[in-house]
C-alpha cells in the first residue's frame, strides 16, 4: 500500500496524523503529509499500517487521503 496526502485540499483538521502518527505528519501549518517518504507515494508502507491508513482515509473531512493497494505481484517490504 503506498499513501500521501493531496495537500492542496487538506484543511489541517489533524485526523490522519492523530489515527496514524508512524505514517502521517504535519507541518508549521498543519498541513499533513507522509514523512515515510516525504509525500511522494513511492515506499510501500508496512503492512501492519494499512488498516490506520483506510482509518485515516475514511475519517478525513476533505478525502486528501490517497491511498493506492498494492498492485498483484508487488513486494511487501516490512
Ligand atoms: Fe488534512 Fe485530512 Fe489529515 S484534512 S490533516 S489530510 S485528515
């Protein structure tokens, strides 16, 4: 699973980074992003993240939190 956040459309509510703190981060603006890999969706997050991902997904006012499954075949790095 990799995640980022569309940060032109977050509100800074805090929701992502209060569910899952290991995979979301905000800065000075509150403004979240992923600082696994700095927002840019290309590690793949550690599977025992996924189900606080979808949670972050899900509790997210504006929907920016992207998330893309892991595609058939791709490797799980933990
Ligand atoms: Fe922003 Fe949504 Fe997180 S509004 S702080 S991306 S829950």
């Amino acid at each position: 699973m990799k995640t980022k956040i569309n940060r032109e459309d977050c509100i800074a509510c805090g929701n992502c980074s209060a569910i899952c703190p290991d995979v979301y981060d905000y800065d000075e603006d509150g403004i979240a992003f992923c600082h696994i890999d700095n927002n840019s969706m290309s590690a793949i997050i550690p599977e025992k993240y996924e189900s606080l991902i979808k949670e972050a997904c899900e509790n997210c006012p504006t929907e920016s939190v992207i998330v893309e499954e892991n595609k058939e075949g791709e490797q799980i790095e933990y």
